[in-house]
C-alpha cells in the first residue's frame, strides 16, 4: 500500500475493537506518523484537548452514543473528519450530512481513499 498519510496524526473513534486494530493496521501501512484511538466520547473529547490532529475517523453510534460532540470539538479546530457507519448516509443525523462518510463494512482501500481526500492539496506533498 502506497504511503497516502504520510507524516499524519489521526485520531480513530471506534468501539469495536476488532474494526479498530484493522483500522490501526491500514493506517500504519499508509504511513501515518500517529493515531490514537478512542473508543468513547469523554476519551476522544479528552485526546483532542490535549492533542493535535490532522484527521480523523469517527464511528457514529459509540455503545449507543452519537459521536457528534467529537465531530463538533472537531469541526471548532478545523480538522477534517469521516465518520463511519454501517446505516448508511441515512443513520446520519440532517446537521451533519454534509460530511463524508465510510459505509461498514469498508475495505482497506476504502479506509485509504476517505481519509487521504480529507487531505488539503496544499498539503498533499508536505509529507
């Protein structure tokens, strides 16, 4: 796999943890220079306060709890986000529709494609 996120810090919201080491995996063979992961709101609330990213993927029902105060944090920091989901555009709430998103189950590519078109082409080659 091509070196897509080279040199970017991601932050990864995601529950199931089986979803999140293949996530994590994908992510370190697309050169990515960190990620973190958080499997629940106060912690990914917690990490973007005490961290910075340039991305980030967010599943969107956290144990039946909507991401969206993180995509919010998010948004206020301008990072770029993809949220994740196996509803479909559908199982997004209105406000956010706008934002990308990742139908499960996604493959590795898929994974690779949502997170590098969140990248700002002047930063494409600063990597």
């Amino acid at each position: 796999m091509s070196k897509l996120l080279s040199g970017q810090r991601i932050l990864v919201v995601e529950d199931e943890m089986m979803v999140l080491m293949n996530i994590e995996c994908v992510l370190a063979d697309l050169g990515c220079e960190e990620v973190t992961a958080a499997a629940t709101v106060g912690r990914a609330l917690a990490c973007i306060d005490a961290q910075m990213f340039d991305l980030a993927m967010l599943d969107v029902n956290l144990d039946g709890l909507p991401s969206y105060p993180i995509a919010d944090a998010l948004a206020a920091r301008g990072v770029p986000f993809v949220f994740s989901t196996g509803y479909g555009l559908h199982g997004i709430d209105q406000a956010y529709r706008d934002r990308p998103v990742l139908k499960k189950p996604f493959t590795d590519n898929e994974v690779a494609k949502s997170l590098a078109g969140l990248i700002p082409p002047e930063f494409e080659n600063a990597a």
